[in-house]
C-alpha cells in the first residue's frame, strides 16, 4: 500500500511493518453490511477505516484516521498474476486531487478524466485527456491533449506497479503513480509524485 499524506510518499508492505491488522462486522446493525478494519505500520502509526459491503467481493470503505480524509471503493482481487500482455486493451481513467503549489506557491485542485490504449512494449501507453486546474486567480482548461506514458506490472498486482503518463504540448505534465490491479479491467492508483495528492481509477473500456 502507498500512502501519500501531504507529498510526503510512504509505502506500508504486508508482511513487514504491517501488524496488528483486525475487521470485524457491525453486529448491532445486523444486515446493514457495515464493517470496520484497523491495522498499525511502525512508522506511520494506526490507520481505522469503515466500510460497507456491496456483495462477497465489493464494498465502499471510508479512513477514519485522525487528520485523515478519504473514501473510495474497495474490491476483492481477481484474476492474478498479471502481466502487459494479459491487460493490453483500451482504458478511461479518471482522477482527482490537489496540486500542492510547489511550482506555483499556490495548491489549487485538479480533476483529470482520459483514455488510453495500453500495449505490450516498452513506451506502451498512448491516448489522450482532458483536465482542470481549478483554485487559480484564471482557472485552466485543458482539452484533447494527447498523452503517452508506461506502466510496469508486477505479477501480483500489488506493489511495485509503476504508472507515469506525460501530457503534451506546452502544457507537458509528467504524473507518476503506484497501481493497484483489482481484476484485469479494473486498477486503483495514488500518486507517487511529493508535488502533487491525487487518486483514481482506470477501467477497461467495452463495447
């Protein structure tokens, strides 16, 4: 798991530093599908979080940490191991967060939302987005700008799953990200980059 609080990036690895981890469900609301997890990294403390199941294999959790804020879905994984070859297609992405002001002295949001066909070589991602900037004195729109990046899989789909995509032209941002592959249609990622707290999802596209 990475954890990006603030720019500072930390990564908690099962087996290692992370113990003391517990869920439980909510038997005083029986039915309700609500439970609660906990588990304790030895650098970064305890992290609470609550979650309600959607089926077997689905839910919405919810950090409760103090100074935390975050909420995003969660789903068993499927389908492992997993490499480029196996999740060649086309993917929409989409992802949201805040821009620290390292560059610009000033954090303000960006929402970016996007397409793009992944490929089994070396340079193999190609596509195209469109983004915000917002919280700007002039907020900036940027449409059909075209993108290309790598992504790096490790079997398990956990760590080690190395995303950076590159918009072009004037506007030319690198993003660089840590994936999580749910199933082959379906990867979670959190940025890397200590300038920028962003989170998302990319899904396979289908007809």
């Amino acid at each position: 798991m990475n954890d990006n609080n603030d720019g500072s990036i930390n990564q908690i690895s099962p087996g290692t530093s992370l113990t003391n981890a517990t869920y439980a469900i909510d038997t005083t609301h029986a039915g309700s599908g609500r439970g609660t997890f906990t588990f304790k990294d030895s650098s970064l403390g305890t992290f609470t979080n609550v979650f309600y199941m959607i089926s077997p294999t689905q839910a919405v959790v919810e950090d409760t940490s103090p100074g935390l804020i975050t909420v995003g879905p969660m789903l068993a994984q499927s389908g492992s191991p997993f490499t480029n070859a196996n999740l060649a297609g086309n993917y929409a992405l989409s992802w949201n967060g805040v821009q620290l002001g390292v560059t610009t002295s000033i954090p303000f949001q960006e929402d970016l939302v996007g397409q793009y066909v992944l490929s089994n070589t070396t340079s193999n991602i190609s596509g195209v987005v469109d983004y915000t900037e917002l919280g700007l004195s002039n907020s900036t729109f940027l449409f059909d700008v075209g993108l290309s990046g790598t992504l790096k899989i490790n079997g398990d789909g956990t760590n080690g799953n190395n995303l950076q995509l590159v918009s072009s032209g004037s506007s030319s941002t690198t993003f660089d990200f840590q994936g999580y592959v749910a199933n082959p249609n379906t990867m979670f990622i959190v940025s890397t980059d200590t300038s920028r707290v962003f989170a998302g999802v990319v899904t396979q596209q289908s007809q």
